[in-house]
C-alpha cells in the first residue's frame, strides 16, 4: 500500500489526459452505438425522430435548468466578499456578467460531455452534421445561467434569504420531478411510456396523462432537428440564448449593487430559533456528534434534496411493473428474471451516485483542516461519522425499495440490497481517498473534485450495476465485475496522495499540562 501511494504521486503528468481521452471515447462508443444504429436506420429521414428528440431535449432541459437553480441561489447569496464587492471600483454589472459566464461555462462542460457520450459515435461514424448538438448546448448554458440567476434574485428579493432558499430548493425539486416523468413519458425506452402502451392491463389515467404529455412535447419539433443536424436552428437557438442573458445582464447589472446591500441585512437563521447550546449535547457518544454535525452540514446544502429526490423518482416508474407483478404472477413469471434484473441494477447504481456525492460533501467540506488534525477525537471515530452520514441515506433508500421489491422478485430484493451496501462502502472508499478540502459556497460555483475519483466512482457504479443484474439473473458471472470493482476500490485507496487527506492518520493530540517536556500536546500514545 505504502508503494502504491507513491506511485500515486509519481504517476507521470500525461497519463491523465491519456486515460481521460481513451476512457470517454470508450463510453461514447458503448453509450452512443445505439443511438448511431437508430439514426443509421433512418438513412437520412429525420423528420420522424425530430418531435422525440425535440420531447426528449426539452423534458432533459427542464431537469438541468431545475437542478442548477438550487445551486444558483447559493452562488448569488455567498458573503464572502459583499464589503469588497461594494467598495470596489470596477462596476457592479461586471460582478453579474462574471458569475453568468462562469455559471454557462461550467453549464456546457457538463452538458458537453453528455453530448460526446451520446452523440459521439453518429459524429464520428454517421456524419460531422451531428455535431450541432455542441451549438445547442452552449446556447443552453448559456440560457440556463441566465435564467436561474433571475429567478434565484427574484426569491432572494420576494422572500428573503432563508425562505428564498426554501423557495428555490422547492421549486427546483418540483421542476426536476417534473423533467423526469415527462422524460419518462415521451422517451421510447420510459418506463411509464411503455406502462401507458400496456393494452393488456389499461391504465386510464396513466394513459390520459401519457397523452397530454406528448400532444405537448409534439411542438418541439424544431429543438429536435436542431441537435439532428439542423445547423441554421441551432445557432438562432445559441443567438436567442445570448440576447437573454444580455437582457438579464443589463437588468441585474444596474441593481446588483442594491441586491448586494439588501442581502448584507439578511440573516439566515430565524430569530426565535437562535439559542444556546445545552452541555449535554456534547456530553454524547462521539461518533454521534460527528455524524449529527455532517447530517446537518449536509442538509442545509440546496443540492442535498436533488441528490435524494433524483434516484427515487427515477424507480418509481417501476413499481407498475411492481404491481403487475405481484397481480398477474402467471402473466409476468417469464418477464420476472429480466424485470428484476434490470430493477437491481438501476438501483445499485443510483445508490452509488448518490452515495458518492454525498460522501465528497462529507470528505471535502472543511474549512478547519488544522482544527481537525489538533483534535483530541480518534481520527478513526471522525471517519466513521463522515462515512455514516455520507452512506445512510442511500442505506434507508435500500431498505425501502428491498421491502418493496421483495413481494414481486426476492431474488432481486436481495441481491440489491446486499450489493447496494457494498457499492456504499467502496464509493466512500472512493472518495475519502482524494478529499479536496473546499468551503461549502466555492463547492457550487468551482466544484475542485478529482477527476480520478469521479472516473472511479463512475466505474464503480457500473461494474456494481452489472453484478447485481447478473446475481438477480442467477448468472454466475456476477463474481467478475464484483471482483472487479473491488478492485477498483482498494486501488483507489492504495494510491492515495498522502498530503490530500483532511483527516489526520496518525493519533490525535492532547491537551497536557503547560510547561511539560514536549509541549503542551503530546500524542495519546505519549500520555
């Protein structure tokens, strides 16, 4: 282990782009090969795939656009810097016009790299037009920051800024919510798209539903063409993009600084919840302490309640084909192997994504590194918090959706469950292995995570995904991708950079008696 993580620092500086480049292409091509199946079908004819494309991009548009804004009011309210900001010289539109530009920066490279996943292999194997899709995102971004910043100033304004901050996280888990059931309705692959198609077990209201969605999405149909090689689209769709974020800039430029001084009298906490600490809540078991500070610190993130809600809804298509299970058995027996299957991988992969993203909250949101290594808490009994606090909502996510599945597939109720608690471990291996210690604010707007571990993460999700689709399948392969991952995990640990690590590893300090021979602190082993 000792020689790993010396590898780890020595590892030369191109081998991280290398593998970067030969891992995303990797993905494009198993990811994207379907996609350029479908459209090497068509032989040119894309007026049919344009209104599900046009569908499809506009529910993923209200998703992303509803994600960001939990984030975007956090980035809009940060007082770190209001004083300097107000006696600044340079003008107040310039601080707007940056926080827009990063905001669409980050916005693109993150639509970006879903769009190479997606449409890399009809890029490079159907035709170069496809490539539209990149001027369509950036014109996203850019609508995107716009529009979340004017919305998040408004709450900011109307409400104030704890209950903006309500509003926003609200209104955003309510937008993400409904991106993914009308993604799920239009989508030739959703599942409550393919519970409507149902002839044989109707569902009239699911069907109703089903069809006002699509008699909505229909319109879009210019949005799909614009990503199907529609170059003349797309690009009044990124000239329409940057006309609306002029507009924003020219209307919050001038009353930025006004924002700035109504939001420096603001308070966060209400004024009849502020009291005293009782002694006895630092008279409990010290693992307890830990991990009521990080549930808070994680709570309190506008991003904790999309990270929660995002995995669940996505599964909640798939208690229909739950209940068909369990009211039709003769009827599903055939399709029951592959419906669990399918169940356990999704889930297990879900509960890593969202395992991991709470696990970097936990490992790299610290502002006292110093404070944290002169601790007289065990180093081990810090970790421990952090790794509870990080795994226990995706644990209470297991444990809920294993009852629910046990009734219809028990198979797949435990292989989910089972595999689900080992793919937590192996993320908060993952990610306690490279923390990035970062104030909470610089998270949403720079978020400074390792791109190893996010490869490693993903890598994780996948290969845990596989094995447990394969388990609840009863096919015996499963061991390889377990093994696999497994792997993954000790690697990640094995070659650790020792100086990134915000926990100490060695034994905490001690107050002793002032005048002592070493000091005032000596080491627990010392005393």
């Amino acid at each position: 282990s000792w020689r790993l993580g010396r590898l780890g620092k020595k590892i030369p500086s191109w081998i991280k782009p290398v593998f970067t480049i030969l891992f995303v292409g990797l993905l494009s091509f198993s990811m994207g090969y379907g996609v350029a199946k479908i459209f090497e079908a068509a032989a040119g004819d894309y007026k049919q795939l344009s209104s599900l494309a046009g569908a499809v991009i506009l529910t993923l548009m209200i998703s992303g656009i509803s994600m960001n804004l939990m984030g975007s009011f956090m980035t809009i309210t940060e007082k770190g810097d209001l004083d300097l900001l107000l006696s600044s010289p340079i003008p107040p539109h310039r601080f707007v016009a940056a926080r827009l530009i990063s905001s669409a920066w980050r916005g693109f490279c993150i639509y970006a790299g879903f769009a190479t996943i997606f449409f890399g292999a009809s890029i490079v194997m159907i035709s170069p037009m496809f490539a539209s899709i990149y001027v369509v995102v950036a014109g996203f971004a850019i609508l995107d920051a716009a529009i979340t910043y004017m919305i998040a100033r408004q709450a900011l304004l109307w409400f104030g800024l704890r209950n903006g901050r309500r509003a926003t996280i609200a209104l955003g888990a309510i937008g993400v919510m409904i991106g993914l059931v009308g993604y799920q309705m239009v989508s030739s692959t959703g599942s409550l798209g393919r519970l409507a198609a149902d002839t044989e077990h109707p569902n009239a209201s699911l069907i109703q539903v089903h069809d006002v969605i699509v008699s909505l999405t229909s319109n879009f149909s210019w949005l799909g063409g614009t990503i199907l090689g529609d170059w003349l689209g797309a690009l009044a769709f990124l000239v329409a993009g940057g006309v609306v974020s002029a507009l924003v800039l020219n209307f919050a430029g001038k009353r930025y600084d006004q924002d700035v001084a109504f939001l420096n009298g603001q308070n966060d906490h209400a004024p009849h919840k502020i009291r005293k600490a009782h002694p006895q809540q630092f008279r409990r078991p010290a693992l307890v302490m830990v991990f009521h500070k990080e549930w808070l610190s994680m709570t309190r993130d506008p991003l904790f309640v999309s990270q929660l809600i995002v995995p669940l809804f996505t599964m909640v298509p798939f208690l229909g084909f739950v209940w068909n299970a369990v009211s039709n058995p003769n009827e599903q027996s055939e399709m029951a192997p592959i419906m669990g299957a399918m169940f356990a991988a999704i889930t297990v992969f879900n509960v890593t994504m969202l395992t991991s993203s709470l696990a970097w909250l936990t490992a790299s949101v610290e502002e006292a590194r110093d404070l944290l290594q002169a601790s007289p808490l065990d180093p081990k009994i810090i970790l421990q918090g952090k790794v509870l606090a990080a795994s226990g909502p995706a644990i209470l996510e297991l444990v809920l959706v294993a009852a629910l599945v046990a009734w219809a597939w028990p198979l797949a109720a435990l292989t989910l469950l089972i595999m689900g608690m080992a793919t937590c471990a192996g993320a908060c291996v993952i990610e306690f292995s490279r923390p990035r210690p970062t104030k909470r604010p610089k998270m949403t707007q720079r978020p400074d995570r390792s791109l190893v571990t996010v490869l490693f993460g993903l890598g994780l999700g996948i290969l845990w995904a596989c094995a447990a689709g394969l388990a609840a399948a009863k096919i015996l392969w499963w061991l390889l991708p377990a093994a696999l991952a497994i792997t993954i995990s000790y690697i990640a640990w094995a070659t650790r950079p020792r100086d990134l690590s915000s926990i100490p590893v060695s034994q905490p300090l001690v107050a002793v008696s002032v005048g002592s021979p070493g000091g005032p602190w000596q080491r627990v082993d010392q005393t």
